[in-house]
C-alpha cells in the first residue's frame, strides 16, 4: 500500500532550494532577488558576495543550496546554469511594540520572508 510518489514539479534540467522564514521583509529581499534573476550562476554568486545588504549571505547560502542540489541530485552541469526564478514570499510577521510618551504605544511589525532559487541548465548552442 503506501502513498504514491509525488510528481516532480521540476523539469529535468532544473534544480530548486527554498529558505523559510529569512528575517528581512519581503520588499527588500526582492530587491536582493530580482537583482540575481537571469544572470548565470556565478556571476549571480559574485553579486551577492560583493553586495553591501545584509541579507545578501542568506541569499547566496539559498542559491549555493540550489547549485549544489542541481550537480549532486540532478547531475547538471554547473558551468551551464543559470538562475531561472528567484521569488519570494510572505512569512509570518512579529508583532512587538515600543512604549511612546504619555502612556501611549508604537507598534513594530518584523516581518520575515520565504524565498526560493530555482535554477536551470541552458541548451547547448550548436
């Protein structure tokens, strides 16, 4: 008996890495994200290593991540891939406040991220 094996959403030349719960909003990780969208793999590697935000090492763990899971588990060629999607999502959000003067209270809203890579490898050019 048993369950089936899901499908594989993938194709076969992708591979994928996901990061749950980054602690930056959404708005700035999309900016980290849409920078890398489309460039090659190392030079998208190079972006986030000399990149000045913050949240940039998470990025590049993330897409470490999805390099690595397209040589090993997928056996792709690393030299030919490139970063296909880079999207990010809404996670949930910390809700703490600060106390403000006469007694009153200012809300603070951390909010945190989910973010996935997915690379794909390119067609060889004839």
């Amino acid at each position: 008996m048993g369950k089936r094996s899901a499908q594989r959403r993938l194709q076969d030349n992708e591979a994928m890495a996901f990061a749950k719960v980054v602690r930056t909003s959404p708005q700035k990780l999309n900016l980290l994200a849409g920078l890398i969208r489309g460039l090659d793999a190392q030079a998208a590697r190079n972006e986030l290593t000399f990149s000045n935000r913050r949240v940039a090492a998470d990025v590049k763990k993330v897409l470490d991540s999805a390099i690595a899971n397209a040589e090993n588990n997928h056996q792709l060629d690393v030299d030919r891939l490139y970063v296909a999607e880079a999207t990010v999502g809404r996670a949930f959000a910390l809700k703490r406040f600060r106390a403000r003067a006469r007694g009153r209270v200012g809300g603070i809203t951390k909010t945190s991220s989910n973010l996935t890579v997915i690379v794909r490898e390119r067609e060889e050019k004839d």
